[in-house]
C-alpha cells in the first residue's frame, strides 16, 4: 500500500478487525490465500488472475475493502496504452458490478466494498466478478503491446 503509516489503528478505526473478519469469511469459503506481513494486504489465486484485497481509512471512520486485479501489462508508452485508455469506456459500460482503470501501465479491474456492513456473499461475489473479468480480458487483450 503507498499510504506510507501502518493503518491498523488510523484514528477511530480497527482495520485489523475488518481484515480479520475478510480472514474469517476467505477460510469458511475454505479459498486458499495469503495475508502480506503487514497484514494490509490479501492475495489470492483463481485460474491465471492473481487477485489482491486491500484495506484502506475511509472518511475517518470506516474502512473500504478493494478487490483487484492486473489484467494487462502495458508500456505507457506503447500505442497499446492509447488502446487501452479507448476500451476504457467500454469496458466500464460492459460490466456493471467490476470497474478498470488504466494507471502506471497496468490495466486493473477493481472493485470497492465497504468494510463494516460486509457480508461473506457481497465480498464472495466480488472475488469471483474480479478473477472473472481479468481471465476473461487476459485473453482478448493479448494484442495490445507490452
């Protein structure tokens, strides 16, 4: 994460009990995965999409969960970055619960949840519409240049 300080406890606000309530649901689904030293960070694996879950302050009082995923590599300065930032808009309007953005090269679908109203269905359902989309892409977007 770039916030640069420990978010365990930012203010009012337990990250490390939405983290582990994210822990709990992760291993009642029985989904292999792994948490980063620092505990801010969650990786897990499915077919070729490797998918992250971040925790981040939000407002001072909650914590937002992201969902995401790399699903191209691409040189910013490559006439696949510009092929990118054109199916930006399209792919944003072709999937209504996974948003991409095209930042540093990378191509990453994504999607946000809100920690403290989390339920093991909504982040479940996150998990497999991210992994879904970026294996889905991977494969369409083959042609673009690294």
């Amino acid at each position: 994460m770039s916030s640069g300080y420990s978010l365990r406890h930012h203010g009012g606000v337990n990250v490390a009990s939405i983290v582990a309530k994210v822990n709990d649901i992760l291993v009642g689904e029985q989904l292999r995965h792994e948490i980063s030293g620092d505990g801010e960070t969650c990786r897990l694996r499915f077919d070729s999409a490797e998918v992250f879950i971040d925790f981040n302050v939000w407002q001072d009082d909650g914590v937002v969960i992201t969902v995401h995923s790399v699903v191209h590599d691409i040189d910013p300065e490559s006439p696949g970055a510009a092929q990118a930032l054109n199916l930006l808009n399209d792919l944003n309007r072709s999937y209504f619960f996974v948003k991409f953005v095209f930042r540093d090269g990378l191509l990453i679908a994504r999607r946000d949840l809100l920690g403290d109203t989390l339920s093991p269905a909504e982040l479940i359902s996150a998990l497999y519409e991210v992994s879904g989309a970026s294996n889905r892409l991977r494969g369409e977007l083959v042609g673009l240049a690294r």
